[in-house]
C-alpha cells in the first residue's frame, strides 16, 4: 500500500505539480474577496469598473470567465471550498450567526473531513491564514474558523477581520436624514459612504500588510497564506478617493428590464429594491459598490506587489476567488441569495508556474467547488476521498482544451442552479417553480424558457444533472406552472398576482409627501407607535411557520424576558429580515435572559438537540417569553 501511495504522489508531481525549484514543492497564496461579482474589467460586468490589479493578475496565468460559487451565501460558500464537499450534500446551503465555531463540524458529514489548510499542513507546508477566510463579520462577534487547521491566525482565530472604522456619525446622520422609509438592515449597514481614513486605516489593509510579511520570511517548509480581503462587501465604505473615482452624474445603473420577476419568484429582496428607488439612491449604491471594488482591487495589488518582492513568485501558485456575486438591482435583488447568474458568477484566477500560460482565458463552466482538488494536484498531493469538485488542472494546461465533466451547480437554502456553457437552469423543489435561460441570447436572464415545448430537450438534460450531482429531484414531462403563475399563449409564465415596482415607489412617495408612512410594495406600514406600559405574555407562534416569516415592523425598541423553565439548556436566535437564523443566547435550564429587540421582531427557541420550541413577536410592549 506504501509502495502504490508513493507511486500515485510521483505521478501527480510528474504530471500536475507546478513548477517548484525552492522545496520541491510550490508556495500557495490563496486570495479570498467577499462579495465580489462580475463587474471587473477582466469578466466585463459593468463598464466603469477600474481594476488594474485583477487585470494584472489575469495577464499572469488563466481567468475562468464562467466560474461559479458553490452557494450563493457566506458560511456555505466559505465551508465548501474549504472542505471540498458540495453543500447540497453537507446540507449547508445558507449563512449561519451561531457565535464561535466552528458550527459546521457538527454535520455529520463534515465532523472529520480534512479542510485545505489541514491537507497542506498535512502535506509538509506552513499553512497560515488571516481576514475572512471561513464566515464572520466586521459588526458581528463570531467566527465560523477552525484554528485547529492552521499554524497561526490573524489577528486571532476568531477575531479574524481586524477593527473596521465607519464613516463620520454627521455623514451617516445626513445622509439618514434625506431617507425616508424603512432602511433595510441596521446601523447604516445597507450603506454607501466614505471613511475619513486613508487605505492604512482600513482592516483589509492590515491583513494584506501581515500576508505580505509572511510571503517574505525566511521558511524550511513551503508556504500556505490565505488572504482574506471583506470589501466589497456591505457597507460599501471606503477612503473618499475611491469615491471621487467614479463622478456620480457618470455613474451608469446596470443593466435591468422592468419588472423583470413577472416569470420567476423574487427572493425577498424587492422591498430593498423600493427603498432604494423611492431615495433615488440606486445610482449612490452603484458608486459605493464599484468604490469598494476598486479599494479591494488596490489590496489584490498590494498582495501581488508583496510577492513579486519577496523572491517567491516563480514559485508561488496564486489562486483568487470571491464568495459569490452580487445583485445591485438587477432583478430588483440586492445582495446575493439567488441562483441566479449575478449572484453565482465570480472572479477565479489561477497562476500556476510552469503549467499555466500567460494571459489565458477558459469560457468552460466551473465552480468554486474545484479549487480544493486543483491546489492539492498542483502541489503533487493525493485527493482526500471527500472531494466532489474537478481538477482544473488539465484546462490549466490547455484552457481551449473542454476537459470537464461537471456543470457549475449551486445551491442556496431549498432553491438549485445548474450552469452549462450556455444555459442556466434553476429549480425550487418548494414552488416547483423551473427556469431556463439562454445565455447566447439573453445574458441578463430576462426571458424564462422552462414552459416553452421547444425547449423541452434542454430543460429535460439540465434536469438529469441536477438529479446526476445533487440529491434533488426536478420535475419530469412537461413543465408545470406553479399555482401562482399562469401560462400565456405564447407558452411562457407571468405571476398571477404582480406588485409592479413603478407602482409602490410612486405610492410611497406619495404617502410621504402627506406625512405618512410608505407602504412597502403596497402593504401598509405600521405609523410610529408610542409604546405599551407593562409586560405582555407572548403567545407562541408555530415554529413550523419559520421559514414565511422575516423580521420588520415599526422600529419601536423593547425587552424581552426569556425564561427556561424546561429541563435541558435552549438556544435563542432572531429571525433577521431575511428571514436567516441568527443566534444571540443560550439559557441553562431555570435559567433567565434578557434581551433587546423591535416591534415586530421574530424570535425562535430551540432545545439542545436542535428542535424548534416556539417563535415569538413583540407588539408595541415589552415580553415575557416562558419557555417549558
């Protein structure tokens, strides 16, 4: 057995290694970017883009111009590259605030997987990491890092984004000022503003200066350093002169069609969308945005000018991903969470020496689910056997060449995507809603196919793959509309019972104009409410009711009382506005917690054992939640 496992590793060296004269084995930076989409001038996904580092960095090795998340969120994106295994069969599919972790290794299928910084310590190397590599937040005190698979961690294992300043208070307060209506998330979060500070008073600029100190060590091993840079993701808050980069009367919206979901669900994201356009603020978001892309991009550049520095570059294999896209309207979605191509398409560059060729460029689908199999093959190592993703290795070699296997699958919560060269399929098995899009003809996604009969065979392959990789099981015959959609004669779908966006921004404008709250896609807000005297008993909600409910209501603060008078320690998470878990306590049996929140608030009690107790929501007075 010796004997054959020395054999394979030879023949991986021989065949896939990268060009390694130092330790005879290749150096590995491994970049990380959060939230970045296609709008970069190498994929071409908004025009203004200014990315001269990315450029830089794709005329160095191979651009993978149809690469694709594994999952369109954070911590499940984040747990399968990291792991190799696909989340659809983790059944991590969505972001998780469950405080220290790492939470993920309590799925029974991931408990003892051997993670890509563990396989390269295993291997011979250092393997050091530093930003967000594994799921956290610049504004949340949590961590979804395994510190037991690095040699060291900056700045620490679980504090691994260092301290972010937030623009000036008198910005963020004029700015709120001329808003009106209910700003999604808190804290100026869902915000677009510069810091005062220059680029050395940002947090991604501490972690690039540690990374670029660790490239030039003197070492007796080869090295792992993954870098993880957070902007662009929200808020979009910047030095000013990334800002004064992009005039706003210049800035372009990108491109959208009108009520673009009228064949396909929206995916709770819509009323971001009024907010933003009843403020005008769609064109200040798209500056931000791109702002923050362009600082992440002058930290990429910083990395690439710290390697060339240290003497390591010839023998560095350097590999950059970002998390997921991003929406910025289109679709009326902002953020990810979707299937769809804006928030699956992602930056991917490999820069192997020796095997890639400068400049190169490969248009077949791949996702982030390959970078696992692909570094270990470059660095001459056997696959651990958990691996689901594809090398890339042989379209390294000849990006022209086709070898692949795998369409580019990716799952967020119940809803799957499958991308081919050319198509995109996307399935929820809870609507049974199927959509189909042609990318030859319709980059946007604009024109849902799945109901079409000429398209059937398309549908039906798309379908197979799905069912091929996933466990998931698409419909099969005839597509089917769902109840709340309708077929036209034309044989295409339109939802039954469409809220036109240009009709609730016009209807809340209006409202505010008359000094009344704006009614979010044509519900009524509730008014600004004084608060009840006294304590209420909170009824409980049926937890089963958890996955329709998300919190909002009329920013009225009040505190809630949990007491657990059952017999086993419970876990209390709120409900966020889109409708993810976020854990904030837990309670010892005869325990007592309490805890601030808003009117209109979702809470949810669960046991030790992870079953669900009840979901509670204030009303305009403080709660007392017992919990048996």
């Amino acid at each position: 057995m010796r004997v054959m496992i020395k054999r394979l590793l030879f023949l991986c060296l021989a065949l896939g290694a990268a060009h390694c004269p130092g330790f005879g084995k290749p150096n590995v930076l491994f970049i990380a970017i959060d939230d970045m989409n296609d709008w970069i001038g190498p994929l071409g996904g908004h025009p203004q883009a200014i990315t001269p580092h990315l450029e830089r960095l794709a005329k160095m090795g191979v651009t993978f111009r149809n690469a694709h998340t594994a999952s369109p969120a954070c911590h499940s994106s984040r747990v399968a590259v990291m792991t190799g295994v696909r989340p659809s069969t983790s059944g991590i599919t969505a972001n998780v605030f469950q405080g220290i972790g790492p939470n993920w290794r309590k799925n029974n299928k991931l408990a003892e997987v051997v993670t890509l910084s563990q396989h390269f310590r295993n291997n011979g190397y250092t393997a050091v990491g530093g930003g967000k590599i594994y799921h956290s937040l610049q504004w949340w005190n949590g961590s979804e890092n395994d510190p037991d698979t690095w040699d060291s961690y900056f700045p620490k294992p679980h504090q691994p984004i260092p301290f972010q300043v937030r623009p000036p208070t008198k910005d963020v307060q004029a700015h709120e000022a001329n808003c009106f209506g209910r700003r999604p998330l808190g804290n100026h979060l869902f915000g677009w503003l510069p810091v005062a500070e220059g680029d050395d008073g940002m947090s991604d600029y501490k972690v690039v200066e540690w990374a670029v100190s660790e490239m030039k060590k003197k070492r007796d091993k080869p090295f792992f350093i993954a870098a993880g840079i957070f902007r662009p993701h929200i808020p979009w808050e910047v030095p000013a002169k990334y800002f004064d980069m992009y005039p706003l009367d210049k800035v372009q919206l990108p491109a959208h069609k009108k009520d673009d979901l009228l064949d396909a669900w929206d995916h709770g994201r819509r009323s971001w969308h009024q907010w933003v356009e009843q403020n005008d603020q769609w064109k200040q978001a798209v500056r931000g945005y791109l702002a923050s892309i362009t600082f992440a991009d002058a930290m990429v550049g910083r990395l690439l000018d710290g390697l060339e520095q240290s003497g390591r570059l010839k023998d560095t294999i350097v590999v950059l991903w970002s998390d997921h896209g991003m929406h910025i309207g289109e679709k009326e979605n902002w953020e990810k969470f979707t299937c769809w191509e804006e928030s699956t398409r992602i930056p991917m560059f490999v820069v192997a020496p020796g095997v890639t060729t400068a400049g190169s460029v490969c248009e077949r689908p791949v996702s982030t689910l390959d970078v696992y199999p692909t570094l270990a093959e470059l660095a001459g190592m056997a696959l651990p056997m958990q691996l689901e993703g594809e090398s890339l290795v042989p379209l390294l070699k000849d990006p022209k060449s086709g070898k692949r296997v795998q369409p580019a699958i990716s799952s967020y919560r119940r809803i799957h995507g499958v991308r081919t060269d050319h198509w995109r399929y996307v399935f929820d098995p809870g609507s049974k809603l199927e959509e189909l899009y042609d990318h030859r003809k319709d980059q946007g996604e604009h024109d849902n196919l799945a109901y079409m009969p000429k398209h059937q065979a398309t549908l039906d392959h798309h379908r197979s793959l799905l069912r091929q990789y996933t466990p998931v099981k698409p419909p099969e015959g005839k597509a089917t509309p769902p109840k709340f959609f309708e077929r036209l004669p034309n044989n295409r779908i339109q939802r039954k019972n469409f809220y036109p966006m240009t009709k609730a921004v016009a209807e809340a404008k209006a409202a505010d104009a008359r000094g009344e709250p704006a009614p979010i896609l044509g519900r009524k807000t509730a008014p600004a409410a004084s608060k009840k005297s006294g304590m209420k008993k909170l009824a409980l909600i049926d937890p089963a009711k958890e996955k329709n409910v998300r919190s909002g209501g009329n920013g009225l603060a009040v505190q809630l009382t949990f007491r657990n008078q059952s017999k086993t320690k419970v876990v209390v998470y709120w409900i966020n506005t889109s409708g993810e878990r976020v854990q904030y306590k837990e309670i010892e049996p005869g325990g007592k917690a309490l805890q601030g929140t808003y009117s209109g608030h979702y809470w949810l009690v669960v046991d030790s054992a992870g079953k669900a107790l009840g979901m509670y929501k204030p009303d305009n007075q403080d709660g007392l939640i017992i919990i048996r």
